[in-house]
C-alpha cells in the first residue's frame, strides 16, 4: 500500500504555520500540512506511522506492507489496517496499492512466501553490463553489486580484483582476473539465493571465514535438519587491516556482523561458527 502524498496528510502545529511561508506574484503564504522539503518531515512521518500502526503492518516512509501467513487473517490484518486508517484520516493512493498479492516489492527487494528475493530488475543490470572499460564504469558496477550484497557469498572476497582498480594512483587495467571475478558474480546474480525470515525463539548461526584480503560471515538458521541462509555480510580489508593477524580478522569479522545485523543480535541467540579462537581473546582480560 502507499499512502497519497503522506507527507501532506499531517497538519502542521498552528504556531509553526508561518515558518513554512514563502512569496509568490499572488501574495505570500504559509502551508497548513506537512510539505516535503522539511528537515524532519521524514522521521515525523515514520514516528507516526509507527505509533498508528504499532506491529500490524511494516511501514517505511509512505510505503505500507501486511503481511499474513494465511487468508483469512490476512483479511482480519486489512480490516485492522482500513480502521486505523479511517480514525486517524489517512488516505492511500489506489493506483500504487496492491491487494491479495502472492508477492511484492518493498524498499528494492522482492517479498514472497519463500522468503526475501533478490529484485530481478537488479540482477539484470549486472548481467546484462558489459567489462568495465575505465574506473567510472567501475564504480557503476559495484554500486549496483553492493546493493545486492546481502545475497552474495563472499562478495568481496570474488570482487577483489575490481576493487583494486580502485586504487589512487593506479592507472585503470582490466585483467584476465577482472574479468573472471565479473563473470562469477553476474552468474551467482544469475540464480540468487533466496534469504529466509528466521523463526522467533530459534537460534541463529554466524559463520566466519577469514581471507588475506576480506572478511566473510553468513547468518542461517536450521529448518528440518538443513541450514537456511538469512544474511550474507562481506568486507574488503583495507590497507593495514590486511597485515592483520587471522585472529584479528575474525574478530573484526565478528564486529562488523554484529554491527550490521543488530536487530537480529538484539532478537535472537547468535552462535558464532569459526575455527579460530574468537572466545578466548574477546574474554581475555585488557
């Protein structure tokens, strides 16, 4: 669902009317709502949406999504969400609202009763890019890659190559190893996984894997004896970090993911999966 010019459906405080004036050839005028352009318009937007609709539905900005296990109370979610919407005068906007779907796209991912997708548009404006021919191309390939990181093992592990044409003071080359590193990740972009929503209650596991030149952590859960993969997190170690001793890597492996995955470290138990000896540093006394 998303709601008609949200921004606009909030009335501004009446003391705080002439601060929003402006001039024009008619005359001079103030808004009465919430325009677009506020400093705080966007987190006085969330806050509300948060305090209206509490945990009945996702909200992000002026995008609204309910989510149900099953039809009817998907149909009970709606009725609750139309009433709330009616006591506190909201109104959506018909032509971006999609009712009954199997699936749907939400802040660029594509939600469905498997899990969360990859969005295929996405996918293809990797596969379908042609090698970089210099270092803006570049940046316009990983910026596209990045986006799609969270379903890609070893992301930067793979990309180490590309990153490196990165580098200041390097003239742009675009190797044999480039090349290889491109391919494998249009062909993982190719059939990527699908991530799963873990089950409150349940622990999850974080893998750790330690490289010369970038960190790597997948979260998961066991559904039916078999792992399900949640989150895939990844790191290009920079300058110093790579002279890390392996320790050192895991450890900053393991603050990276529990920084990136925070509301998941904040709601569930994390077992950490890794052959190095994380526990006995972390509890060793300074």
């Amino acid at each position: 669902m998303d709601a008609y010019s949200g921004y606009n459906q909030i009335r501004m405080h009446p003391e705080d009317e002439e601060k929003t004036a402006f001039i024009t050839d008619d005359g001079a005028f103030c808004y009465k709502v919430m325009p677009f352009g506020l400093k705080n318009a966007g987190a006085t937007y969330q806050r509300l949406m948060d305090k209206v609709f509490k945990e009945d539905i996702e909200v992000y900005v002026d995008d609204m999504v309910a989510k149900s296990e099953n039809g009817r109370s998907h149909c009970e979610a709606l009725r609750r969400v139309f009433r709330i919407l009616r006591r506190h005068q909201l109104r959506l906007n018909p032509e971006k609202c999609s009712f009954g779907v199997q699936a749907g796209r939400f802040l660029g991912y594509m939600l469905t009763e498997r899990g969360i997708e990859a969005n295929p548009e996405k996918c293809r404006a990797v596969i379908n890019m042609r090698s970089p021919q210099n270092v803006k191309e570049v940046q316009q390939l990983m910026g596209k890659v990045v986006a799609l990181s969270r379903f890609i093992s070893r992301i930067s592990d793979i990309a180490t190559p590309v990153l490196d044409t990165l580098k200041k003071g390097k003239n742009f080359a675009w190797t044999p190893e480039c090349e290889e590193a491109f391919l494998r990740l249009k062909a993982m972009l190719a059939s990527p996984p699908i991530l799963i929503r873990p089950d409150l209650g349940r622990p999850l596991h974080l893998y750790i894997l330690v490289t010369e030149t970038a960190i790597s952590s997948v979260l998961v859960q066991e559904r039916e004896k078999e792992q399900r993969r949640v989150y895939f997190i990844s790191k290009a170690l920079q300058g110093p970090e790579r002279r890390y001793q392996k320790i050192e890597k895991g450890t900053l492996a393991l603050v990276i993911a529990s920084r990136r995955l925070r509301p998941y470290f904040q709601s569930f138990s994390i077992i950490v999966r890794t052959n190095l000896p994380i526990q006995q540093v972390l509890r060793k006394p300074t």
